[in-house]
C-alpha cells in the first residue's frame, strides 16, 4: 500500500498542501518535464498554448478518464526553479508552485497546491501523489503505479492532516 508523503501546512493564507519528490535528473533535466510538452505529456498530459508569464495554456490530462482539458494560467516562470500556474474554475481555481533545487546529482521538486477553504484534500492529495508518482516513474523509466493504488486509500490520511 501506498502512503501519504504530504503533508497540510498552515500559512497566513490558508492552508498548503506540499509534496516532495526527489527525481534522479540534473536540474535542467527536471524542468524540461516539468515545461515541455513531450515530457509532460508522458506523466500528466500535453499541452499547447502560451507558455510565457500571464499566457494561458490547454492541456489534456491524459492520465483521467475521456483525458478532458484544463486551462491552466502561467503566473510566474523562472527557469530552471520555479513555476507558478492557476488552472482554470472548471477544476477548481488551483493555485499551485512547483519548486526545483540542485540536490548533488539530483534535484527535488517541491511541489505546493495552495488550498481554499472549499478544497477537498482528502480527494486532491491522492490525486498528486499519483501525478507526482508518474512523474518519477516517467523519468526512471519504470512501471506507472495505477490511481487505484492512491485513491481511496490515501482519503482517510489525507483528511486526518
């Protein structure tokens, strides 16, 4: 069974839920799959659009079911360290930041979804353990896990943070 490795921290604003992920790639390496579509397309989904700072972005969450689109807004962009996006109201208005730090021959993506008071941790949680998951079975090489291994399992942990 899979565990929850998140964790739900207080801010001023609300509450963050932050994941972190140790991916075997250089730095470069780890913000191509994070902002190029090919790459992005073998963990998340592809997208086209405008990619730059305040352009909005279509892409196909390939991993879900009938692979629907989102848009997602670009609201910061500082190559190869930090991205900052806004999804569009159909999934929730989501604020998220995706941080990359040099970690000797690897990199660590911290990855943060800024919660509302309406958001559902106990669903959103599993669901980027297994994104984040397939990101580092995409680059590893290795065997995708399925959603049934994150969800509901991960609910109840999730809902008690």
């Amino acid at each position: 069974m899979t565990e929850a490795s998140g964790r739900v921290v207080a801010t001023e604003r609300g509450r963050d839920l932050i994941l972190v992920r140790s991916l075997s790639l250089s730095d470069a390496e780890a913000w191509a799959h994070l902002t190029e579509s090919e790459l992005t397309e073998t963990w998340f989904g592809p997208w086209e659009g405008d990619r730059r700072v305040g352009g909005t972005v279509r892409v196909r969450m390939r991993f879900e079911d009938h692979e629907p689109e989102i848009t997602m807004k670009v609201l910061a962009c500082e190559a190869p360290r930090f991205l900052a996006l806004l999804s569009d109201e159909e999934v929730g208005a989501w604020r998220l930041e995706l941080h990359l730090e040099a970690d000797g021959d690897d990199c660590l993506l911290t990855f943060v979804h800024h919660l509302t008071p309406d958001d559902e941790v106990g669903e959103i949680g599993p669901g980027w353990e297994y994104y984040l998951d397939l990101l580092v079975a995409s680059t590893e090489g290795t065997e995708r896990p399925g959603f049934d291994q994150y969800y509901p399992e991960l609910r109840e942990a999730y809902l008690a943070m």
